[in-house]
C-alpha cells in the first residue's frame, strides 16, 4: 500500500507534525489538494512537492535544466501544446511520447494530446517554472502566438508555406490584430526580463533573427523558424508604435514609443534600414527613470576624489572618450546630476536625449532643420548657463564654439570618438583646433569602457594562467604580478542565464591637463608621449584600472582584455 503524501513528507522531514495538522485544516476548508495548500503556505517548495509526489505515484522526476531534448521531438508536439497544456515533450519511441508535466492528477490534457497528435503518452514529472523556461528555449519566443497567426492563414498547396501579404492595407490590417500584437510585445517582455538593452531583428537569406544586447554582448535569441513569414507584419506593428511610415522602406527611419511593462514604464528608440532581404530594426531599451549617481559609476576612491575636483571648477570643458556603447552618456549625466542645484542653470545639446533629466533644459538636434550642435550652442549661450553638455565633438565649428564657451566661463562637458584619453588631444588637432586653445581651455581628458561584472550567484576562484599573466606585464597595480595569482569567474548559472556575468561596471583612464600637459599640448607633442607623462604623475591607465577590478573579483581578465587595448 502506497504512502499518504504527509506521512512520505513527514518521513523526510521536510515538514513537522503540527505543520501537517495546520495544512490538513486549511485543506479541509478549502478543499484544495494536500500539496497545493503546503505550497501556498509556503512549508514545501515545488520541486520538493513534485520529488515527493514522483515517489508516491512510481513516476520519474526530471530536472529539465539537465535534460536533453531531441530536435525531432521539438517539431512532432505544435507549439500551441506545449504552451496551452503547459507541457513539455522528451521523447519520442515508436508510438510512445513521453512529456513532462507539472500536476500528475490533471489528466485531460494527456488524453488531448492522443487524441489530436495520435501517440500514446506517458508522464513524467517537472516544475512549472522548468517547464516554462523550456518552451521557451526549445520552442522559442511567441512560439504558440507564431503557430496561431499562421494557421489562420489561407493554406496554400503543397509544402510552401504561407507569405504574409505586403499590400499596404493588408500591412496596415495585420499590424493591429491582436496576435501580432501579442507577438511584439511578448519579444519585448522576453527582452526586459533578460535585461537586454538591445533587441535586434535582422534578416538573413530565407532567415529572421533576433538578437538581443545582454551586459554589452550580443546573443542569438531562440525563435521559431516560421518567424520569417511574419516578418512583414512584425515590422509594420513595430512601425506603427513608433509613429514611422510603414509604406517607406528604401530609407532609414527613427522613431520612438513608450510601453509599460507591469508597473515600469521603457522609452523605445528604434531604428530601420533597409538590408538586401528586407529591413533590420534595432529597439534600444531605456527605463524612464533613472537615478545617476558619480559613486555608483564604478571608479575607484582617487579617481572618483579627481572627477569630484573636477566638475567642481567653474570653467573648463570635460571630455569623456570611447566608443558607442562605452557607458559616456551616463557618466556625463551622473556629473550633471551631480552638479544639479538650484542655484545652476543647467542645458545640454544632445542627439538624441537618452534621458529625461529634471531640473535640466534639454535639446535634441536635428539636422534636418539644420539645428546642428553649433547653432544650438551659439543660441544656447544667450540663455545664461553655467553648465553645458554637448553630446559630441564631431567637427571643427562644434569644437571652436565649445572651446570658446569654456573660456567665457562656463563649465562645459562633451564626448569624443577616441580609444584612450591621450588620443582626445590628437583627436583635437586633427579637427583644426589650435593647440594653445586645447592647453588653455580643456580641464581633463576622461576615457572609459564597460566590462561584465562576474555573477555574485556562481562566482567561483581560480588561479590566472600564465599565459592571461602574460597579457598584464607591464601593468604596475596594487603590486608586482609575477606571483601566481586567485581572482574570480562565473561558472554560469540560471540568475544570470549561464554567461558567469551579471550586470556591468566602468573602467576609468582620467588625464586632467596640469601645468605640464599643457606644456607638452602646445608642444604638439605626440599622444604616447603625453600618456608617458601622465601615468609618471600618477594616471592610472584603462588596463591598470582594469587590473585593479580583477583583484578585486569585480571582473576577469578576459573581460578586460576584450574592451582594451594591449598597452
């Protein structure tokens, strides 16, 4: 005779005598299943339930993270199963198809599934959270809403599969039906709750990816592969959103939309252009609110002192260097936020404004109007600031006025395209700017990059291999590393979807323009002769700062080499 529930749990002291009593009470009243009521009140856990309930019923349990499934079983069980029975299959022998389900007393979705597919099956056991995620990276994100918008298609004869029509009424009609709709935001919630900054989709041949930008890398999202008959129809919705022409589709096109996700609201920057085999669309995520902070930047205690030094001086201009995506917009708007106070008057030039920042006049270009960063700066001026961000230094005129800004007393902060901070001053001369006006105005050169912070959940230490070693030599931070040396990785794990990294930091190269930078400035001396000198007077350079972090355990070696280059 088979164990009751409670007497196996109690066996295994997973729960006590009075918790049971307490849990047979409220099951009397609510008539609910033992198991279900002893997960409510929170005394056992699911998959400790399901172990329990696996023993009790002679039916295996599976960890579905430490399965693998077959690709043939994918395509025998339509998605639209899978998400409506909350099912998930794993094998296929002869007639037998075995799945895993999440309630072993709930038998009528069993008895659908041999009925509509016409095998016979057999359960196994696994958590719904487990189930979930695995339809998800089996079958793919919008999987079941993919399967329903196709099958309301006319079929066509033979295997060739239904084309979305391209009329423009029918694009108009397609992008506000419902599933579509469903489709286009299940991929932005899908995105959000990956924390992904970046959602790509991008047509290849016979074939519609999506991508998504998670901690600055990208990767390939699962989807079905049916997804590229609704391309089409994805984007003309995500055109409507964003207020674009969806009839226009030989130029590129920038919009923008808000979506509120649970209680968060997101701003949506998309851009389209127009590829061999249809158009790529790129969604920039962006949170409404956002709190910028210097101390949460990621510098370390001298450089944070520096940079606190230097926006506290009333003149100068502050360049912060690197490429697109290297974290310059936000710690321009952390120094802003900073130095945000009433008795500041505070506007920025920017293309285009990221965030909304109170308290702070903001303007976008657009160069369409000709409303350049060097009209708006000469405008600007007569509006009485006493700080200023220009988004970017890109010409010679952008430069001349911010320059002359800075030596009319104002507090001026701008970014420049550059790998390191020394290169902004040759990045500078290059454009036309005199070297004297460089020496007398520019306050300090700041370059940075963004690395992946190792996953708090799965940080295991390790020794650095001498040929890791090998690529620091010549960095002089907190000691001589010739010494084998611990840090720490990420083994991968769920909370940050097996990639050992969880969130990212900055690493930091700040050059302020002493007495003798200048100097070597108007000398017109070369960039690596101006770096020398300033890691002589004490410039921690992106590499060494980067050292540091992995010391630290705050980063790896690979990260930091991956972001910089070798010194």
């Amino acid at each position: 005779m088979a164990l009751r529930l409670g007497d196996i749990l109690l066996e295994r002291k997973a729960i006590t005598p009075e918790q049971l009593k307490l849990a047979i009470s409220e099951q009397q009243k609510t008539g609910e299943m033992l198991g279900q009521v002893l997960i409510k009140m929170g005394l056992v856990n699911e998959k400790e339930m399901l172990q329990v309930l696996a023993e009790q019923q002679g039916i295996p349990f599976l960890d579905l993270k430490e399965t693998k499934i077959d690709e043939g079983v994918i395509k025998k069980v339509p998605a639209k199963f899978a998400w409506h029975y909350k099912i998930m299959p794993i094998n296929i022998d002869g007639n037998v198809l075995t799945v895993a389900i999440s309630d072993p007393f709930d038998m009528w979705p069993l008895d659908d599934l041999e009925t509509n597919l016409g095998y016979r099956v057999e359960k196994v056991l696994a958590t719904s959270h487990g189930i979930l995620e695995a339809i998800k990276n089996y079958y793919g994100v919008g999987a079941d809403t993919i399967d329903k918008i196709l099958a309301d298609e006319p079929a066509k004869t033979g295997e060739e599969k239904v084309e979305v029509s391209e009329k423009v009424e029918d694009l108009e009609k397609m992008a506000e039906t419902a599933s579509v709709i469903k489709l286009v935001n299940q991929i932005l919630q899908e995105a959000i709750k990956d924390r992904a900054t970046d959602i790509h989709i991008e047509h290849f041949g016979n074939e519609l990816k999506l991508r998504y930008r998670i901690d600055g890398v990208l990767y390939d999202k699962q989807v079905s592969g049916n997804i590229r008959y609704l391309s089409p129809a994805i984007v003309s919705r995500i055109k409507v959103m964003s207020g674009l022409d969806i009839v226009e589709r030989r130029l590129p096109q920038d919009g923008r939309a808000k979506v509120k996700i649970g209680q968060d609201e997101y701003e949506l920057r998309i851009s389209t252009v127009p590829t061999l085999y249809g158009e790529n669309i790129v969604i920039r995520i962006l949170p409404t609110v956002m709190l910028f902070s210097i101390s949460g930047l990621g510098m370390a205690k001298n450089d944070l002192e520096l940079l606190e030094a230097l926006i506290k001086k009333p003149n100068g201009i502050i360049f912060v260097t690197g490429p697109t995506g290297s974290g310059k917009t936000t710690t321009l708007y952390a120094c802003l936020s900073r130095l945000n106070t009433r008795e500041r008057k505070i506007v920025t030039i920017e293309d285009p404004i990221e965030y909304e920042l109170k308290g702070v006049s903001q303007t976008q270009i657009n160069t369409k109007i000709n409303l350049t960063f060097a009209r708006m700066l000469r405008s600007m001026l007569r509006h009485d600031p006493d700080v200023m961000m220009v988004g970017e230094v890109r010409d010679f005129e952008t430069a001349e006025i911010t320059i002359q800004t800075a030596l009319t007393g104002h507090l001026v902060f701008s970014t420049l395209h550059t790998n390191d901070a020394a290169s902004g001053i040759t990045r500078l001369l290059n454009i036309g700017i005199e070297a004297y006006l460089i020496a007398s105005s520019v306050e300090a050169f700041m370059a940075q990059r963004l690395v992946r912070v190792v996953c708090d959940k799965c940080k295991e230490s390790y020794q650095i291999s001498d040929i890791v070693m090998g690529q620091f030599r010549d960095i002089k931070a907190k000691g001589a590393i010739d010494k084998k040396l611990t840090t720490y990785r990420g083994k991968g794990c769920k909370a940050c979807n097996n990639t050992g990294y969880k969130g990212r930091t900055g690493i930091y190269e700040i050059l302020p323009v002493n007495e003798e930078i200048r100097k070597l400035i108007s000398q017109k001396s070369s960039s690596d002769m101006i770096k020398e000198k300033a890691v002589e007077r004490g410039m921690r350079t992106l590499r060494q700062d980067g050292w540091n972090k992995i010391l630290e355990g705050i980063t790896t070696p690979e990260e930091v080499m991956r972001v910089t280059q070798t010194e």
